[in-house]
C-alpha cells in the first residue's frame, strides 16, 4: 500500500486502554492479575514462561473451566499497576524507573529476565514501599 495523500479516517476502538481477549481452555485468570497471550494465541494467567507476551491486567476474574478456547473472554487493561516486588538479587530499585521487568507470575514483577526465562512484562514506572508500579502499552 502507498503512503497516504489524503487526510483518512482511521477507525479506532471505542477504548484503546482496554480489550476484550478470547480465555485459553481450562484457564483461569484473577481480578487484577497480569494477563499473558501464549504460543496458543489465548489469553492465560501470566507466568514465566518466555514465548508468552504479557498485555495488562484483567478486570475480572474469568473462568473457562470445562470450556473450549476461546469460549470466554476475559478484559484485559493496559495503562499503569501495581505489582508484588521480587526479592534478593531480583528486587526492583528505584535504579530500573523507565527500564523493562518481568514476570516472576501473575502478581509479581522482577528485574531480570533470568536468564530468558521469563517474559517482559512491562515498564517499570515507580517503585514504593507497596511494590512495583507498571506500565502496559
């Protein structure tokens, strides 16, 4: 396609800081967890698990026991969050404000990637006493 000559309009969602995304089978992800989209192409809890790519936070807790990919849905937020911080060698510092962190699990952000093991999570925007705060564009 060429490059534009013309103004055009260009459809967007009706909230681009949130999506609706079809749950694996038998996955279950939690109110306010990190939600990851695996090598399946479904939505799962997020977990260290390297080929997952990790898009925000679920609004509701969704269950897709029993059920066929794809048969729920679960919706996913992206903007800022606050997630539990990872400990020892792995604990996020003021120091990483701006850099990439990763998944230790569904709640729990880290500072390395471990060796590739773990997948991105986001941006890391702040730390406090409470945890490390997120970002997911």
């Amino acid at each position: 396609m060429a490059a534009l000559t013309a103004p055009r309009t260009t459809p967007q969602k009706l909230d681009p800081m949130t999506r609706s995304v079809p749950l694996l089978a038998n996955a279950k992800v939690y109110q306010g967890g990190m939600v990851q989209i695996a090598a399946s192409t479904f939505a799962v809890a997020a977990v260290a698990t390297a080929a997952n790519v990790t898009i925000g936070r679920a609004r509701q807790t969704v269950d897709n026991a029993g059920g066929a990919n794809g048969a729920v849905s679960v919706e996913v937020d992206r903007g800022v969050h606050r997630y539990a911080n990872s400990a020892s060698g792995d604990l996020i510092t003021r120091a990483e404000i701006g850099k990439t962190v990763y998944v230790v699990d569904d709640q729990t952000v880290a500072k390395t990637d471990n060796s590739a093991a773990r997948p991105a999570a986001g941006t890391c925007y702040d730390v406090d006493a409470q945890g490390v705060w997120v970002e997911f564009k």
